[in-house]
C-alpha cells in the first residue's frame, strides 16, 4: 500500500528576492519501505522534508502541488490539523537533532513532553515508555535523568532518535541524521535506525547527501539537483542502471560501499541560484554533457528503463554512463 | 565545587566587598567640606563647650580611632547617635528600612510581573504594529523621570479624582501596635498603590525589553523549532521553552534592578514623602548628619549586595548547565 505520495511538489519562500526551493517534486513512499532523497548542500531536501512535516518555516509556502498521506490530501490543512498528525503519525530526526533538546528540561521530561501531547498517558506510564525507547536506541535507561548538557552529541542523537519512536509512528523522516557525528558513530546510528525501521516496519524518508548512506539504507531513491527530481526509482536499478549525469557525478563524488574504492572526483561548480526561475535544466552549467537545448528548455520527467529520469540526454546515456567513469570528464569542465 | 561551598565563597566575598564600600565611604565622608556639627554648636557656645560636644560624638579622637570604631559599628550596629536629634542611628534605620524594603519590594515585584510576560508577548508579535508600539510605550516610560510620573500621578489620582492620597505611609495621628500590623491596614495599602505604581511604570520597561530581545533570541534556537515539530501547541512552545528559556538573562538583571531600585528610592520616597531610607539619606546628607548618611548608605549597599547574591542562586536554580565552580 502507499503511505506517502507527492505530486509536484513547489515550495517558495518569501523574501527579497523569493527563493522557490522545491520545484515540482514527485515520488511516492510504500508501506514499510525506505526512500532515500539524496542531493548536495542546499538543493532543498530540508524544505521537502518540512512541506511534508508541515513544519515550514514561517516565510515557506507550498505553491503547487499535492502531499498524500495514507490517502488523505494533507497539503493544505490547518496548523491545527497539521498539529495533530505531527509526531503521532509522522515523526522527523530534524537536521540539527543535536541542538534540539532543550537545555533546561530533563531527558525524561522531554520524552513525556511529546507523548503526552498526544496522548492521554499517565506521567508513570511515560516514564516507563521514555526509559523502554532509551533502551531501545542503545542508552542506560538510567540517562534519561540527565540534562542534555550532561550528554555527548552521539547520545544526543540517539535521545531525538528515542523520541521519534516514542509514538511508534508510520512514517519517519530522518533528515541527515548523523551529519554532525564522527564516521565511527554516524555507521553505528545509521544501522541502528535502519535495524529498528525492520523491527518495528514503520516506513523512512532518509534524506542525506551521501549517496552511499542510499545505497545501504534504502529500497527507493530520489536525486535532487537545485529544488528539482533529476532521477528516481528502485535503488537497485539507480546503482546499476544510473543515467543522470547528475546522478553519476555523485556516485563518483562518494566511495562506493561495496566494492572497489574509487578516487573522488568532486563535481566542479555549485548549484544554482534559486531565487532565479528556471530555463533549461539546471545542471547543464555544470554537466560535462550539456548540449544547447539543455541551456534553453526544461527537460520533463521520463520513465527510462524502469525508472524516471529527467534528462534531454543529449549523448546517448550509454555513453554518458562510460565516461562519467573517467575522471577526465569531470575535471575537464574546470577549465571552461 | 558544591553549591555549599559556592554559597560559602560568595559569602566571604560580600563581606569583604561591603567592608571595602564602607571604607570608601568613611573617607569619602570625612574629605566632604564644612563642619559635621556647625548645626549642632550655635553660636552662643564657648570653646570649651564646642569641644565637649565633639567630644559626645567622638569626633575629637584621631582619625585611625574613628576608623577602627567605624568599622566595630559595622559588626555591633552601634552606628552612634545622629548628629541633629541625638537619637541612636540604628533605631532610626530600624524603622525605615521596612518602610523602603515593602515600597521597593512590591514595585520591582510589580515590574516583573507586568514586563516579563509583556517582553513575550512583543517577541511573540515580531514584526507587527503591535511590537513597534509596544516598543516605543516601553521606550518613553523608561525616559518619563520617576519625579514627573509622580507628580503626574498625584495631580490625577489624588487632585483630580480623589481616589488616593497624596503621599506618606499612613493618616496623621494613627498608631499601629507593630510594622506588620501597620503594613497589612487596608489604609497602607490605599498609600502604597499610587508610588508603587509610580515605579513599577519605570521599572517593567528594563524586564520588558531584555524579555523581548532574549525571546527572539531563543526563538531561533533549534530545540524551539524542534518542540513546533513534536506538535506542541503554539503557546506551549512560547511559554514552556522559549520563555523559560528566555528568563534566564532576565534573572541576572534582577540584580541590577535592585540597584536601580535602591538609587530610585531616593526619588520616589521624596516625591511621596514616603519615611523611607532613600528620604532618611537624603535629608542627612543635606543636613550633614554624617552617622546617619554613611549608615543609610551602608544600608543600601548591603541591599544591593544581598540582591546580587540572591539573583546569582536564583540563576543557578533555574539553568541546569551552571556548575559552581
Ligand atoms: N527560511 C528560509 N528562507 C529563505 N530561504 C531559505 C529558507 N530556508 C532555506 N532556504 C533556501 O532554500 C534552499 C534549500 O534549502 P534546504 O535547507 O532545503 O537545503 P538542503 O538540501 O537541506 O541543504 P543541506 O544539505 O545543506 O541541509 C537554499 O537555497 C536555502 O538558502
Ligand atoms: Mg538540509
């Protein structure tokens, strides 16, 4: 069954100039299921994660588009209603998880905070539940006394991660959960959420910018580049069948997990200005491949050899898919 | 370190500090021109009986002797007797201090009470009309001098309308068996409204706005988005995290509050010849009483330090994070 379906999804903004952050976003999530939403710094996976949280903040608007959740349109409800399915029914491992214990309240506190705001629960019976999910993420029960100061980053994470699952919720949104985390603990929380999404078969958007973290964690994938869809599908398919420049650029930007190691071959240049509106793809300033018309018409979203790919593919992608290889392609763009 | 030995430090720390103002105002005193007791000595008075009232008031001995008995006095409350009625200094503080203390108490009390939750509720309304005017009304209550209001308030409310009196503590000629009983009569309290009132509007401004500017902070803090996301309600989120939050610079500036009250009793008590230490010093220095204005002045000071020190638990109480040490 679908639990989460996006249809072009369009996020604005407000400000001087207006910044559209998201630009007609389409995926869909199944039940039980893990999506991957990978893309550099700043091409908008936190505005996507947000519109669906209904957690925007006060300057965003969702300009198009439809959120479905468990089959029911929640793109526009009110706060209010917004409120209500938040953390009961969804729940979100925010980007900044770190800092989003509030200094001066307990562990403890903080955990019955949410659950009680839900639901009708006993202050014993939270009590209990918050030291069950302590347990759960790999604490001393005994933690959840201690202050947030009182805990290392890692612990930190695992509290938010505790408190994510506090409702045992249908969807999780893990929005780079371990960013700010050594390598050695980013592997650990990692396989830990990854091991209790299996027990507990609640469905994941894990938003990252590590390709790699996809391939490990997830069973569908979406790549994004300057707000927009550029490749989607099965994981598998991607890993082995990948047609995106874009895509194929960021396999080589991360050492691929199984396998040999390859050299990492950053893409040159930067995402772009979205505050500025689309003509053309937006990655063709920066696509060893682009052809004039990538400069001047939008490519739509194609179903290519069972994924969708959004590419006006202006060498044929077998060939885009050979020399993407070669790290000559990449560097070569250096010098225009 | 262990808050008892936190408590501890502190402790010797203001006793040093309050021995060090009351050196500095020993010769600060002593430097001030014009004879302490030419009110006292007329005219009339031959030498020999000039130099037997000096002698009264110790003022004949050398100046390292008054020092030591000074600073004895500090311990004994033995501050001597009051160059200009003769009373015993420590009686007439006795009976003023209560009177500052339950006047500065209830306006600072007041101040809180009114500027904190209306700092939130600016910060809460950022961008509005109704931040900026707020803003603007903290920002002229905080320039309206304490003499002006005062004299405003008295000329409306006591002149005008009639509904309060004009100033002092209580009714000429009534007596009170004791301090509490006078300070729980429902006719100190009709003279209490009107100066309290009178401080409270000059005083809610410095809560108001550091409550404003430390909310907005706070507000961009991640755990404030983060309670948003658990579903928390608005309000909740304002009043459980963002405001509690919030608070915790407001406490430290308790402590200069304290200050200004103490400085503002000095305004107030004269506005509404209330019989408070602020009025107490300011006649005794105008009437070079010196006992009577270092003890006021000791007084004060002591106030403040004790405020500092309460403001510097209360902080502790209130952030987790601080350890003492
Ligand atoms: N509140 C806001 N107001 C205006 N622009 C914003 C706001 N939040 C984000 N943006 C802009 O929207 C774009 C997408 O930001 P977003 O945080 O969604 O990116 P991201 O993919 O999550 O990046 P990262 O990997 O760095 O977290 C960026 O250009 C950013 O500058
Ligand atoms: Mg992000």
């Amino acid at each position: 069954m679908t639990l989460l379906e996006v249809n072009d999804l369009h996020v604005t903004y407000a400000g001087d100039p207006d910044v559209e952050a998201v630009r007609g976003v389409s995926f869909t999530l199944e039940e039980g299921e893990t999506l991957g939403i990978v893309g550099e710094s700043g091409c908008g996976k936190t505005t996507l994660a947000q519109a669906i949280m209904g957690a925007l903040p006060d300057n965003g608007r969702i300009t198009g588009g439809e959120i479905i959740f468990d089959g029911q349109d929640i793109t526009h409800l009110s706060n209010r209603e917004r409120r209500e399915i938040r953390w009961e029914r969804m729940s979100m491992i925010s980007q900044s998880a770190m800092n989003s214990l509030d200094p001066v309240y307990r562990v403890k506190d903080q955990i019955k905070e949410a659950i009680q705001e839900h639901r009708d629960v006993s202050d014993a019976k939270s009590y209990e539940r918050a030291r069950e999910l302590m347990e759960l993420v790999g604490l001393d029960p005994d933690r959840v006394e201690d202050y947030p100061h009182q805990l290392s980053g890692g612990m930190r994470q695992r509290v938010i991660i505790a408190m994510s699952l506090a409702l045992d919720p249908d969807l999780i949104i893990a929005d780079e959960p371990t960013t700010a985390l050594d390598v050695i603990i980013q592997e650990q929380i990692l396989y830990r959420i990854k091991e209790l999404q299996r027990e507990l078969g609640n469905s994941m958007v894990m938003v990252t910018h590590d390709i790699s973290v996809v391939a490990e964690t997830c069973d569908s994938m979406v790549v994004m580049y300057g707000g927009e869809l550029m490749e989607s599908g099965n994981v598998d398919e991607i890993f082995n069948n990948a047609h995106h420049p874009y895509t194929l650029g960021l396999q080589n930007a991360f050492p691929s997990v199984e396998g040999e190691k390859r050299d990492l071959t950053s893409i040159p240049g930067s995402p772009p200005d979205l505050s500025e509106p689309l003509e053309g793809c937006p990655f063709a300033s920066r696509c060893p491949f682009a052809a004039p018309e990538c400069e001047e018409t939008v490519p739509v979203q194609e179903p290519v050899d069972g994924h969708r790919v959004r590419c006006h593919e202006p060498v044929p992608f077998e060939q885009i898919r050979d020399r993407s290889g070669e790290d000559e392609t990449w560097l070569s763009q250096n010098k225009v | 370190m262990g808050l008892k030995e936190f408590v501890t430090r502190r402790i010797i720390q203001i006793v040093v500090l309050y021995f060090a103002i009351a050196t500095m105002l020993f010769f600060l005193f002593r430097a001030a021109p014009g004879d302490p007791l030419a009110a006292y000595i007329g005219t009339g008075f031959t030498e020999e009986q000039a130099a037997q009232i000096r002698a009264t008031f110790g003022l004949d001995q050398p100046l390292h002797v008054q020092y030591w008995k000074y600073m004895t006095s500090l311990v004994t409350f033995n501050f001597g007797l009051s160059y200009i009625t003769g009373d015993p200094v420590w009686g007439i503080i006795q009976d003023r201090i209560w009177n500052t203390l339950v006047l500065m108490g209830t306006s600072v009390v007041l101040a809180y009470l009114i500027g904190v939750p209306f700092g939130a509720y600016l910060a809460w309304n950022r961008g509005t009309k109704r931040e900026r005017f707020g803003v603007v009304f903290a920002l002229i209550s905080r320039s309206a001098p304490v003499f002006w209001t005062g004299l405003l308030g008295i000329w409306i409310f006591s002149f005008k309308l009639g509904w309060l009196p004009a100033g002092s503590m209580s009714q000429p000629g009534v007596t009170y068996s004791s301090k509490l009983a006078q300070f729980t009569s429902p006719s100190f309290l009709r003279h209490l409204i009107l100066p309290a009132l009178v401080q409270a509007f000059y005083f809610y401004s410095l809560p108001a706005l550091l409550m404003r500017n430390s909310m907005l902070e706070v507000m961009n803090e991640d755990f404030v988005d983060f309670a948003e996301l658990k579903g928390i309600s608005d309000f909740a989120v304002m009043l459980k995290h963002a405001a509690r939050n919030a608070l915790l610079p407001i406490v430290t500036a308790f402590a200069v509050a304290a200050g200004f009250a103490v400085g503002g009793s000095v305004v107030l008590e004269t506005v509404f010849a209330w019989p408070g230490l602020g009025r107490e010093m300011v006649r005794a220095v105008i009437a070079n009483d010196y006992p009577v204005a270092q003890a006021t002045f000791l007084i004060l000071a002591g106030l403040v330090l004790i405020a500092n020190f309460l403001a510097d638990l209360a902080y502790g109480y209130l952030d987790p994070r601080i350890t003492y040490d």
